[in-house]
C-alpha cells in the first residue's frame, strides 16, 4: 500500500482505506493542509485521536506518518510511544519526567520536522503529559529548540464509550452517524477525557492552555463498515473477493447492543486475524 503514497494524496487514501469515518478524513486533512502550508507556523500541530478499539486511531496515524516522512513509522523522524511500555511504574514518574523531556529534546535538536505518537495515552500518568506542555505552545524557542514544525498526535480509547453511547443515541431517534457533527462529539469527549481524574489528559496544562489543534472523534463502525474492512483485507491480501465469506467474516464479529446489535464491539480490529477461518 506504501507504493501508492506518491500517486494518491493522504485525502484520497483516507478516503480509500479508513472506512466510515467522515469526521476523521476532514479534520485530519485540514489539520495536516493548514499545517504544512504554513512556512513558520507558530506552534506545532497537535491531534488527539479518541475512539473504541478497532475504529482506525493506529491505522490512521500510520498512514499519515507514511505520507509524511520517506519510510513512514520506520523513519528516524517518527517517533512513537506508549506509556504501558516505556513508563510502567508509577512510582519512577520523576525519572520518566526527565527522560520524555530530553527524549523530545534531543530528537527535536536532530530534526525540527519530527512526528511524535502517543499511543494509549488513557494509560498515562496524568502528571507526565506535562513535560511535554513546554514544546506544545506558542513560545518561540524552547530549551534553546526550535521545535514549530513538529507533530504531535495522542492515541486515546478514552471518550470511546461516550461517543459509541451518543451515536447509538442518534440511532435510536432515526438520526444516521454520517450526520454526526464535530459538535455533537466534542463535548462528550471533554468530560470523558479532559475532565476525568483517571485521564492521562487530566489537569494537564494542555488543555487548559488549549494546545491541542484538532479533537478528532473516530465513531463506532456498523455491519456495512465491517465488510468494507474484509473486502478492503482481502485485496490487500490479493485474495478473491467472495460475498460469502465477506458475510461470514463480518457475521462472526460481536456487535452492540445486545437486542438490535447495530455497532461492532470490535471496530475492524479482528478482522485481518478472522479471514483465515473462512477462506
């Protein structure tokens, strides 16, 4: 899929392989357009990713890292990080503080065009994310760095349950999710994440200065998304698209709720690991 970086712009990809996530598509594409049409931008462009599993946050940020930098998430300039592996005790939090400083430090000194990922940053002791605040604002150079054209995308599944709630919500008063306004979602994610003590997000400096650019809701997939995935993963596995086992792959997914079971439990995370079944 690399090889079509150069022929299909990061717009027409998204639009290609992340399915049914119209939401995604447009601030992602007009976070990245403004951001790089801006020769000295005044801040670096920061994106929280919220959303349940399996509902394209990873495969998202992947591909815009892809159209990004030669060699995608293998590029010395792309940077990723979670915190249940890089920062598993509490009580070394201090140490950790001072690592993820210099760790920024250093790679921005290398290479003011950085992209930096943090995944599952609902895992993330709330006190760390401060650190990283400094290099987030507007100020012009920090610890002697000029760091503005840097990326910074925080990978969450926190606010995923409030959004799966609001869009089956909708559902339930006859509204489809591809009417689903960034309005409708942000709040929900504001009080999951933001204002929750458990957050990674919490009390941190990030949100109270405002210094994430986009919020970027990822909505719960339905049947029909489902087997846009398996047919999308058959192709990609040069397989022969068969409706048969397009159904069946998409029939062994658990959706919610119990009775109606409109939304997949799982997004299209299972669904590369299933198609061996049914093949």
């Amino acid at each position: 899929r690399a090889g079509h970086a150069g022929s299909c712009s990061l717009e027409c990809e998204l639009a290609t392989h992340v399915v049914g996530q119209p939401l995604v598509r447009q601030q992602v594409v007009r976070g990245v357009r403004e951001f790089l049409q801006n020769r000295s931008p005044e801040k670096p462009l920061v994106m929280s990713f919220h959303g349940s599993t399996g509902t394209g946050k990873t495969y998202v940020s992947s591909m815009l890292v892809r159209h990004l930098f030669q060699g995608g998430l293998q590029s010395p300039y792309v940077h990723q990080f979670s915190p249940v592996v890089h920062f598993p005790h509490a009580e070394h939090i201090e140490q950790y503080k001072e690592n993820l400083k210099h760790w920024i430090q250093g790679n921005l000194t290398n290479c003011g065009r950085s992209a930096f990922l943090f995944e599952e940053m609902d895992k993330m002791h709330p006190g760390l994310i401060d650190v990283i605040m400094p290099f987030l604002g507007p100020s012009w150079v920090v610890y002697g760095t000029n760091y503005r054209k840097a990326i910074f995308i925080f990978i969450s599944n926190a606010g995923g349950e409030q959004i799966n709630e609001m869009t089956l919500a909708l559902w339930r008063t006859h509204r489809d999710r591809e009417e689903i306004s960034l309005q409708d979602v942000e709040s929900a994610i504001s009080s999951a994440v933001f204002e929750n003590p458990q957050s990674g997000f919490w009390k941190s400096g990030i949100i109270n200065e405002h210094l994430i650019d986009f919020v970027v809701p990822f909505l719960p997939l339905k049947r029909h998304h489902v087997k846009q995935c398996v047919i999308n993963e058959l192709v990609q596995q040069g397989l022969e698209v068969r409706q048969g086992v397009v159904q069946e792959v998409a029939d062994s997914i658990p959706y919610f709720p119990e009775e109606e079971k409109i939304f997949s439990s799982t997004g299209c995370k299972t669904v590369a690991s299933r198609i061996s079944f049914f093949i």
